[in-house]
C-alpha cells in the first residue's frame, strides 16, 4: 500500500445501515493494513482549528524565559511546556528537534478525586489559549470515540465498548512546533521513527510537510492530509489490545529540503488514552490458532508508564 485511505466519518454517523457498515469494513481495513486512515466529516471546523493555530504560534513566539514558566518537570511531560529536544524517541540517541505544550484531560470537580491527573497549565500571557485548547480536545475527543465505535464493530466485539474507557480518559492535545533549523543536524531529525503509545491518535492537518509512515514493504510513504482531514493512526495499547490485528505503524517527521529547514513547522496530534485502570489484555475475538495471544496482560497506566521511562520523561 503506498497511499493512505480515506474515508468520511458521516457515513458511520448516517442512518444508512450500508454506509455505515462499508465504513467499518473501509477504516478497518485501512489500519490493519497500514496503521493509518484520513478522516473527513469529523466535528472539527475550519474556524476553530484556525484560532489554535494562531494561539499556538503566539505561544511558541514567546520569549524563552517566559515560556520556561510553564514548565514542570514533575509532571513527566504529561502537562504545560517541553522546552526544544528533550524528547526523544524510543531507542534514538538524539532528542527530538520539537518543542511542545500539553492539554490534559478536563475532569469535572465532582469527579477529580477518581483520578490522579495532573492540573492543566494556565498561560497567564496568552488569555484564549486555555479556553481554544479546550474546545479542541474536546472536539478531537468526540471524533475518536465515534472512531473507536467503528473499531469495537471491526472487532467483533460491543459497539459502545470502548466508551467507558476513554470517559474521562488520559488523552493528550500536543501542540507541537518544529522550529527553523538553521545548523546542520546531524543525525537529528524533527521526529525520529516511533509507534505512539495511546490506542489511536488523531492529527490535525500539519502546517508543512515532513510526516512519513513505514509500509508493510517497509518502504517510508508521506501522510498527508487534505485540509477537511483527519490523520488517525493506531497506538500500541490498540494494537497490542487487538493481537496486532490493527497495526500501530513506524512514522516519522523528516527533515525537510534547505529552504524549508529555515521554516517554522505546526502540528497538532490528539492523543486518546483510555482511564489508566483499563486492562489491554488481547481480547479473545483477536485470538486464534493462527494468531495465538502474543502479549501478557497490563494495564493501560502500566504500560504508559514503561513507555514514559523509554522517553526519558519519567524517572524510574
């Protein structure tokens, strides 16, 4: 396969019995082959996603010093800013040419006792960051449930059985900006080769070129999204929750050519997890002589926190 579906997300939500099931079979298929699917008629609008942008590049052009405020390294990266290569990927020796900013899940106040989340970052400089940063992950976290209905159906397994996993759940909206490289990197690049880590991740359509995925032949394809699409791609919990049935796929964010280098880029990449005491033990219908259960069971807080470790944004 050497380009990424596409399918639209109003066929699932349409009373057409047909439509819907074509788009089961369709973003199904997509990510068993590749990983990887585009989504349109999602619930995310042009007016919206503009106002982030504009927000998140207001953030990133602060100052240094101001933009260090929001930094806390107690709480593993998992909120507020990380400042420019501190993240690397799984086994690269490099950090990330990156710098990023969290949102983290928004948990009503009757309810915060259940979880222990870290506190959203609050920037006291930029007064409609917080409140567009909301919006969207609350958006791009309604467009990943209806996703994950689909997904269960594929399964064989209850339409609505991811949702009292993903309520409340420990998703993460990542604003990230790859700034302009003005040296030679060396061996350094934008995003080196990973798998995500959550069940599946929605991203925004980036501001440049540059993300690339790893096909079955292992030959590196662009994934580029049409304005009105969603990138989606599944993380390990899915696949490894689905005995490797739906694949989390190598990408990257390559280094572009020297005159782009000198640009700024924008992306903006919706990470859903699932409530930390979810089991991703392989589910039975994903199991058989052929496929024979090919992981030990674990939670997903568990196995965020070993990732986390690998990241080097969590101490042991």
């Amino acid at each position: 396969m050497n380009q990424i579906p596409s399918v639209d997300l109003k066929d699932f939500l349409s009373e057409d019995l047909e439509k819907k099931s074509n788009f089961v079979q369709s973003i199904g298929e997509a990510f068993q082959e590749i990983g990887f699917c585009a989504v349109k008629g999602h619930f995310l609008d042009d007016e919206l996603v503009d106002k982030l942008y504009k927000q998140i590049k207001l953030f990133f052009d602060l100052p240094t010093e101001i933009k260090r405020k929001y930094e806390y390294p107690e709480y593993s990266g998992q909120r507020g800013y990380v400042s420019y290569g501190k993240e690397s990927a799984k086994g690269s020796k490099h950090g990330d040419l990156k710098e990023f900013w969290h949102f983290g899940q928004y948990v009503p106040d009757d309810e915060i006792t259940k979880y222990n989340y870290f506190p959203n970052i609050t920037v006291e400089e930029l007064p409609e960051f917080n409140v567009v940063g909301k919006q969207v992950y609350q958006t791009l976290e309604k467009t990943a449930k209806y996703v994950l209905r689909a997904l269960a159906l594929f399964l064989k397994i209850d339409e609505n059985y991811f949702d009292d996993y993903i309520k409340n759940g420990n998703s993460i909206l990542r604003p990230i900006h790859y700034p302009p490289i003005t040296e030679d990197p060396k061996e350094a690049v934008r995003a080196a080769a990973h798998g995500d880590i959550n069940l599946i991740t929605l991203l925004m359509g980036a501001h440049g070129k540059g993300l690339q995925v790893q096909n079955t032949n292992g030959d590196w394809i662009d994934a580029i999204a049409s304005k009105d699409e969603l990138m989606i791609n599944i993380g390990d919990m899915l696949s490894r929750h689905s005995n490797n049935l739906l694949k989390s796929t190598v990408h990257r964010v390559v280094n572009p050519d020297k005159e782009l280098l000198k640009k700024s880029r924008y992306s903006i990449p919706f990470f859903m997890h699932p409530v930390s005491e979810m089991k991703l033990n392989v589910l039975d219908s994903c199991i058989s002589n052929e496929f024979p259960k090919a992981y030990n069971d674990i939670t997903a807080g568990e196995f965020l926190n070993e990732r986390l470790i690998e990241l080097g944004l969590l101490k042991k």
